[in-house]
C-alpha cells in the first residue's frame, strides 16, 4: 500500500477512534520502514506504540497478533518456544550497580545499533546470566524485553529435548531460523541442560552432538534479537560456550543494602512507617530476592486478611519466622543424618 494512503488510513482511523484499525495503519507504516531498512525509526515508532498504550495493547493484544508461526516438536507438537511482551522498566528490578550499568549499556547499544553499524561495529547481543536461583535472572530479562520495547521469547525446553536420535538438535535449529524472522529478546533458562560439558565421564555422545550444534548455531547466527542464557549451575556448562558470550553476570544474593531496596519495593503496597526494615534486613542475610518478595507478599495478605491497613513489626517478624523455619525443614531435608539426631533427642 502507498505511504500517503497508509498514513491517510491511519487520520481516518485516530478521528473515528478505531483503536484496531489505528493499530493496524501504524503496524503497516512500521513495516514499510522496516521493508526500507529504516529499522532505526521501525523500532522507535515500534517502541512508542508498545509503550504509550501499554494498556490498550494488553487489552486488543493487536500489536502482537501477526507472529509467524512458532515451531513445533515434530514428535509432541508442543511448542519449542513461547512469545510475550513485557511492558517492565529498570524500576521493576532490583539489581547491583555493576550489573545495572552493564545491562544499560547493552541497552543502549541495541537501541542504537545502526549508529555502530555505520561504524563497522555491532552491538553485544550475547548474555549468560549465572547464579543461585531466585536472584532475578529472569526478571531482568523481561525487564530488558520492556526496555527494549520488543517480545521476549522463551525457549521452552521441555519440549525442545526429544526421545528421537538427532531430533533435539533439530529443534534447536527451528528456534534460530525462526528468531531470524524478527527482533526479540530469546531466553534460554536452564541452560546448562543443553550447554553441559562434553568431556564429563558420563556424558554420551548424544550431549555432544547437541552441544556442537549448539555453539555451531550461535557462532552462525545473524539475528539482531538479544540472546540471553540463564543457568543456576554455571560449574556445568561446556568451557566452550563462555567465549560465545559478550557478558557474563553473576546474580549473587542480594547485600544488606539490596535487601533493604527489596523490602522497600515489595512492601510498598501497604503502610509500614513503624517498622525499621534494616533490623529485618539484617536477619535476612541468605535470602534471595524470591525469599523477600515471598516474605512480603505474605505479611501483607495477613495484614489484608484481618482487615487492617498498616503493616506492623509483629507482622513483618512472624513472616520472617515461618521464611527461616522453612530454611530449617529445608536443610534438615538434605541432611537427613543431623534430622534424626534432632528427633532422638
């Protein structure tokens, strides 16, 4: 279609407050950039849309209707990925100032990739997030799905690994070639599971096959998405796979000052203006940010629950007890031996 009736499609559209067609009109001038490789301005205009009307668009859902088909298992026909956006901003994670400033930076760089192709350069699109889980390596994915204002797509490993000889490899193969087709943030989690190192003892020659293939589709692919890998057991992965990287982050559990940060976020739903959380803060020293925002959504629910509106020390403090005598239960379970020494006694 001719760009003067698009954008005449489009006034038509805003005048009669036809939020649809609005969206489709302005769908069909971003692809006209893209067709003229103006993808600077595709994904601003992109970007704009996405973020100025997140909640019509979560809504009509109409900006993300049009995805190619996603690729199947030949054997279950299950999906091998799956598709979302994300309307979050660096306000929505908690992260340490090293890695903050990391992933802007990549951020940028993205957001500005046909400035460092005119450069002869291109910007880092390879991250292997690593560390205990609960630490926000997910989160900042979504995050960086946000931020971009493109879809995050999930590599669903369950159905990616197949009892047929040659077949999981296969599926990763459709995940790259359809990444090809757009711009995404693609996130492997668990990625050891399909990254493990070849030279382990009892590793067959199935893994290893799997594992070339894999380094072999990184190391081929020319896709503008962002890739990211996420893994709690970084100790497995294959020495091979840590150069493929751009960066390399750790997500430790959070230090006191975090823990403060996380506190303040996840409670602030509710009044708490009695409670020293640095005291709470301090007692929470091996929590993850899982274990806080568990913590917090907890006291609040009883708080919600008794039909009050302000949080007190009393609560706060029975939540952090039943989160430390989970830990207990927990520990005694993988140490079986001290537990029946504490019921002997």
């Amino acid at each position: 279609m001719a760009r003067g009736e698009i954008i005449r499609k489009l006034f038509q559209s805003f005048s009669r407050n036809e939020r649809e067609d609005f969206y489709a009109a302005a769908m069909e001038l971003i692809q006209e950039e893209k067709s003229k490789n103006h993808n600077l301005l595709a994904r601003d205009l992109e970007r704009i849309l996405q973020n100025g009307h997140s909640k019509a668009l979560s809504a009509s859902n109409t900006l993300y209707k049009n995805y190619p088909e996603v690729p199947k298992d030949r054997e279950t026909g299950l999906s091998l990925i799956d598709i979302s956006p994300f309307d979050l901003t660096w306000d929505d994670v908690v992260l340490n100032q090293d890695n903050l400033e990391v992933l802007q930076r990549v951020t940028l760089e993205n957001r500005k990739q046909e400035i460092l192709e005119a450069y002869g350069l291109r910007p880092k699109s390879k991250l292997l997030f690593c560390g205990p889980p609960g630490c926000g390596k997910t989160l900042t994915a979504k995050v960086l799905s946000g931020t971009l204002g493109i879809p995050l797509v999930y590599v669903n490993l369950t159905a990616v690994f197949s009892s047929y000889l040659g077949e999981t490899a296969t599926n990763l193969k459709k995940i790259f070639d359809y990444v090809e087709k757009g711009e995404w943030v693609v996130l492997f989690d668990e990625f050891d599971a399909i990254a493990r190192d070849r030279n382990t003892l009892n590793e067959h020659g199935e893994v290893k096959r799997l594992v070339n293939s894999l380094l072999q589709l990184i190391d081929t692919s020319n896709s503008n998405s962002l890739f990211i890998a996420a893994t709690n057991h970084e100790s497995l992965l294959d020495n091979a796979v840590w150069r493929r990287f751009d960066e390399v982050l750790f997500f430790g559990k959070p230090d006191l000052e975090l823990r403060m940060a996380l506190l303040k976020r996840y409670l602030s739903r509710i009044r708490h203006s009695t409670i020293n959380l640095k005291d709470f803060a301090a007692d929470l020293e091996k929590a993850t940010g899982a274990d806080i925002e568990r913590i917090c959504i907890d006291t609040i629910k009883t708080v919600i629950l008794r039909g009050d509106r302000e949080l007190t020390h009393a609560d706060l403090k029975t939540a952090v007890g039943r989160y430390l005598e989970r830990n207990r239960i927990i520990a005694n379970s993988e140490n079986p031996v001290e537990a029946e020494n504490c019921e002997s006694v």
